[in-house]
C-alpha cells in the first residue's frame, strides 16, 4: 500500500500547497481520501482523475470538501468522452451528516453518495475499510484501511476526546492531525489536537509510525518534528505535498 500527500494543510492551501487529501494506492486500487483545496490539482501528478475508484469524506468542513465539486464535474465531462462508463457513479463514502451536505455528494450519473458511520464496512478492490467517528465539531469519521497485511489508520480531524484503542492501536502507519504548535494551542480543546498530543497519542497506541498532517501553512518541518519528541515508536513523518510513504 502506498501513500501520497495530495495536501496537508489547514485551514486553507499555502502557495502550491493544498488542504487535506491522501491518494492510497495498492497494485489494483486508487482511493482519494479527502478532497480538500488544491487536491485535484496534485492528483494530476500521479494519476488521471478518471482512474480513481472510490473517494472518502471524513466530513463536511471546507478544508476537506472544497474541491469535491470540481472532482465530480471532471468525471461527468470523462464520462462525456468515454474514459468513465457513463453509468457507473463513483462511489463516494462521506458521512450522512449535514443532510444538505450529503445530499450534494450524488451528482448525476458521476458520484454516488454511500452513507459511513462507525458500524459501516466497504471494500474497494482489495483495501479494506471501516471508519471510526472523532471528537470534532461536526460528524467526522477516522479512516482504517487494511491491505497486503498492512493496516493504514487516517486520524481525520479530531479533538482528545476521540476513543482511539479500539480502532488506531498498533497502525503500521498512523497520519494523525498536529494542528497547533505550542505557541499557537487555545486554551480549550476545540475539536483538534497539537503536534505533543499528536505524538504522545501514537506513542500510547503503539502506532509503528506515525505522520503528522492538518498543518498552518507557515509552520516549519523543523518546529512540527521538535514537538513531536514524544513519539519514539518509529519514524516520524510530517506531511508536506508530494510525500510518499509505502507500506510494505
Ligand atoms: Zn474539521
Ligand atoms: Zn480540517
């Protein structure tokens, strides 16, 4: 399984950059996970639009979402000239909630929208998925996808109030969000973690390794890696755009 660092930031693109999206890929399986700003724009990079096979929201804020319609009018012009069959909508797992959100995530004959919560299990090609609902301002769901004897887990946004052992312990990788520095940590939680609760997270859960993502644009990789000490299990990845990672 390989990972690809479409975007990472948060809450909105630097230049060149993007916000949260994660292309996973197996020998037979595209997944876009998130489409955030910028996103289709790097996918470009790696793969044609019209190969993808399934697309998960984890939820509904702009972050993760903006570039989604642009994402579905693409496909719908592909299948207009026959790279996509015209009747097979690609399957978009994203949350139930907001219904007015949901509801936009079927468009024509180009996106279907499957409904996700935690009880919900899909299989695209050979990934195996089932997702996981964060502490976080509006429904939101962690990602767990299993393939070749690899277990991926994408942390989504979440707050410290997420019940992790069940879903994240012993990840081979897990990509947790590390939204505020020291410096800029709010004196409540307010539905997302630091990069020291971040990495004190994947160290408790015993994760093989962890990367850190949802990041302010103007943060340095150098200051993120320095607050992530804590985790000492195994590699310490920040996400930055065009990071790769294979699980093997
Ligand atoms: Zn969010
Ligand atoms: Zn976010």
């Amino acid at each position: 399984m390989r990972v690809t660092v479409l975007g990472c930031q948060s809450p909105y693109p630097g230049p060149g950059g993007a916000t949260p999206g994660y292309l996973i890929q197996t020998e037979q399986a595209n997944l876009l996970l998130d489409c955030g700003s910028g996103v289709i724009s790097q996918l470009g990079r790696y793969l044609p639009l019209y190969q993808l096979d399934a697309v998960v929201l984890s939820h509904y804020h702009h972050d993760h979402v903006a570039d989604v319609g642009v994402l579905q009018y693409g496909l719908m012009v592909h299948q207009q000239s026959g790279e996509r069959s015209p009747v097979e909508p690609l399957p978009l797992y994203a949350p139930p909630e907001p219904a007015e959100k949901a509801r936009e995530m079927t468009y024509r004959q180009a996106t279907k929208h499957l409904p996700i919560d935690d009880t919900a299990r899909a299989t695209i090609v050979d990934m195996q998925l089932s997702f996981w609902r964060t502490d976080h301002a509006m429904p939101c769901y962690a990602v767990k996808i299993e393939a070749g004897g690899k277990t991926l887990v994408y942390g989504a946004d979440s707050g410290p109030g997420t019940d992790w052992k069940p879903f994240a312990a012993g990840a081979d990788l897990f990509i947790c969000e590390g939204t505020f520095l020291r410096r800029n940590k709010p004196q409540q939680p307010m539905g997302h973690l630091s990069v020291e609760e971040a990495a004190s997270l994947a160290q408790a859960l015993s994760c093989k390794a962890l990367m850190i993502t949802h990041l302010f644009p103007e943060y340095r990789e150098e200051e993120v890696r320095e607050e992530a000490a804590g985790f000492t299990n195994g590699p310490c990845l920040v996400a930055k755009v065009g990071l790769q990672v294979q699980l093997s």
